[in-house]
C-alpha cells in the first residue's frame, strides 16, 4: 500500500488486488461489497468469490479485495491468480502488473500487462509447494514444464517478469544465486531499491495515537512523548539520559545478546523501553534484570500502536538482527527521529552511514559483531550523543528528514519500468 500511495501521488492510476477473510471485509469501513461475484477453480470445484471495492486511506488507489483466503501459502496464490484471471475477462487491464510477493506469481503468470515485474518484499525466497499446491497450479495452467517440476513461486514469478526488485543490494545477490532464479533469463535483471517506511499508519505527524505529533520541521512533539514515556513507567529519567528502545526480543533477531549487552550497561545513563512482543523467555529475563534497577526499565504492551510509541518516545532504537535484509525497521526508527544501532551487515551495510561526530554526518550507529561487548560500546557512544542536547536534537531532525519514503521508491519503479516499457 505504500507502494500504491507514492505511485498514485506521482499521477499513476493505481489498482490494488488483494485478499482477505470475508469476516474482516465486512468490518472494515469504506468498502462496498460488488453485486456480481467471481466464479474461481480450486481443488477441482467452482466457487463463488464475493468482491469488495473501496478506495486507499490517505490516496486514490482503487482497491479490490476478493473475500476468500487459503489455508496455505500454495492456496492463496492459486485463489489470488484465478481471481485475476477472473477480473481480467471483465475488463481488468494495466499496463504494468507489480506481483508484490510470491503469493502473487500466478496472478503476474495470468496478466497481459506490457511490463511486469516480482518484488520479492522481505529478500528471501519461500519453500518449495506441496505436491497438491503444485498439482493444482498445474492445472490451471500457472505451473508447466521445469517451474512446475521445481515447485517454486519464486521461480513462477521470474518466469512470469521483466525485472525482479529486492529490497536492498545485498539481498539482491543472495536471491542472485537461489534455486528458481538463477536459471531465469539472461536479460532480467535483479534491481535492489530501498522501500519506504512510512506507509500508513507509520507517519509521526499525523499519527494521532502518539501523545504529541512531530516532523523533521516542527520536531518539539518529539520531546512530548519522550516525556510521556517517563511519566507513563515513573522512569527515572532527565533531559541527558538515553532513552533506549529495543526491537522485539526475539532469539531468531538476535535478542539473546541485545539482552546480554543491556545487563553489562553498568552505570551508563540509560532507561531502557522493551516492547511486549518477544520471546516469553527473554521478556522473563528482562523483568528480572528490572529489579535491580528499579526506574530504570519500561514495558511496553503488545501491537504496532505501542511499537509506534517506543520509537517516538526513544532517542535511539537497537536491534540485534544479524541477516535483516530489509532495514525497514532501522528506516522505522529514523521515520519517528530515533537513532538506530545496528549490526554492521546486510542491509544497514548497504544502507546506514555510522555516525561521524566531528562532521556530524551519518544515520545509525553501527556495531561489527554480535558480541555483548560491542553492542555495549554502540550504546555507549549513543549516551554522549544525547548529553549534548543541541547535537542530539539536530540528530532527530535530520533522522526524521533521512527516513526512506514510499514517495522516492515510487519514483524508483518508474525508472525501471520505463526501461521495459
């Protein structure tokens, strides 16, 4: 969707097919279900599929989401791609199709657009079909020859595309080299560009859950919600402490040792922000470390709304992930002016400047290795960066203005469908 938003702002007219439970459809605000249905092939019987049409939040994208979902990844896309095929006798046309996603293979396989082009979001390829999934495709005539034997979507998707887009450079030459793409042809290319972060509801400045709203130009908000936060968990807290937010600890990102570096914090001024979605294990831990430093740790519930509080209540945000392909929640952290420390690989490589304080130049700070020790050193250097008052605010203002928009990704895919076009 934020995809759609930049595209729509820069005059392109915008349509977005999607899925979704018919329950959570008819809940939703804004959408008109369509008098006639859609007739789909799925496990050798016909189904009736109701259509719901609405118009985008915050832009003019024309939305169409068909009111059934699949059990597994295999039946999404096969129920994605005969709705397509379904729309498209009624007059659906574009003259560029975007498959968002291996879900959306079958559906990029079915379309007549001039110029097409797979996004694989989140930098990886999934697992192979099931012999039913593949089975199935194969009838309906998504799948054949070698993509069907290698039952992978992924493979679908490059078969199907002019272009391939992964979201940063060095994910872009791991896919390079994955099964189902490395045999894809000699002229389609795999373009890394940077997505943006601030799809709705992710914009400070209008993000009424927040105490205060700020932007880059108007950023004493900022400072509202950071005071918010200390009154909210009595921390104990003045204008040079760090506030410092953490992502979701979770082993699989590397929240073991994120962790373990803040129980090695000593006596640096720090209040610490842990958000309530993690591994059960590590949260249990982290309540424990609280004990001895009472004042000096918050615990933020679960949900997206408390995630958006943790970062426009902290002056920085670590994370521990040692292969995010992404960096959208680094891009996340900067959007709402909180300096991300991260791990000096993948993305933030590609992407993040380490903070040079004589030239006050750079986005993050980065750390070379997953050890406690290094983490330690990262928030270190984060702690004189707030006790100085008037670096620190310049830092957030130019964070907040750094922050990858949807707006230059837009910008970005246009360039690479002119070169199809």
């Amino acid at each position: 969707m934020g995809l759609a938003r930049g595209l729509s702002s820069r005059g392109a007219a915008v349509t977005v097919l999607s899925l979704a439970a018919p329950e959570v459809l008819s809940e939703t605000p804004g959408f008109a279900r369509r008098l006639r249905t859609v007739q789909v092939t799925f496990a050798d019987r016909r189904r009736d599929v109701a259509l719901y049409e609405g118009k985008a939040q915050q832009d003019h994208s024309q939305l169409i989401v068909a009111g059934v979902t699949g059990t597994t990844r295999g039946e999404s896309a096969l129920l994605l791609g005969e709705v397509f095929r379904a729309l498209s006798t009624e007059g659906l046309k574009a003259d560029v199709a975007i498959a968002w996603g291996e879900t959306a293979a079958p559906a990029l396989a079915a379309s007549s657009a001039a110029v097409r082009v797979f996004v694989i979001p989140n930098g990886r390829v999934g697992d192979d079909l099931t012999e039913a999934e593949a089975a199935w495709l194969g009838e309906r005539g998504f799948l054949s020859g070698a993509t069907s034997e290698g039952r992978l979507l992924s493979s679908l998707g490059a078969a199907s595309a002019n272009a391939i887009v992964a979201p940063s450079p060095s994910s872009a030459r791991s896919l390079e080299r994955e099964r189902g793409l490395a045999d894809r042809a000699a002229d389609e290319p795999v373009v890394s560009l940077r997505f943006g972060c601030d799809d709705y509801p992710n914009d400070p400045a209008h993000d009424s859950s927040l105490p205060a709203t700020f932007s880059s130009k108007v950023a004493h908000g900022k400072g509202e919600c950071r005071k918010a936060m200390v009154r909210r968990f009595s921390l104990s807290a003045d204008a040079r402490t760090l506030i410092l937010g953490t992502a979701p600890l979770r082993r699989s990102r590397g929240g073991a040792k994120v962790l373990e570096a803040l129980s090695l914090l000593g006596s640096l001024d720090i209040a610490i922000a842990i958000p309530g979605d993690g591994d059960s294990d590590l949260l249990d831990q982290a309540r424990r470390l609280a004990i001895a430093a009472p004042g000096r740790w918050a615990f933020l519930g679960s949900g997206e709304v408390e995630e958006r509080f943790l970062r426009a209540a902290s002056d920085a945000v670590v994370f521990g992930d040692k292969d995010d392909r992404t960096g959208r929640s680094s891009g996340l952290a900067q959007l709402y002016g909180a300096l991300p420390i991260c791990y000096e690989g993948g993305a933030a490589r590609d992407y993040l400047v380490d903070y040079d304080p004589p030239s006050r130049t750079g986005g993050a700070l980065l750390f070379g290795s997953d050890e406690p020790h290094d983490i330690v050193a990262a928030i270190g250097r984060a702690t004189r960066l707030r006790a100085d008052g008037d670096r620190a605010a310049t830092l957030a203002e130019g964070l907040m203005s750094a922050a990858p928009r949807w707006s230059r990704c837009a910008a970005a895919f246009e360039e690479v469908c002119a070169e199809f076009s």
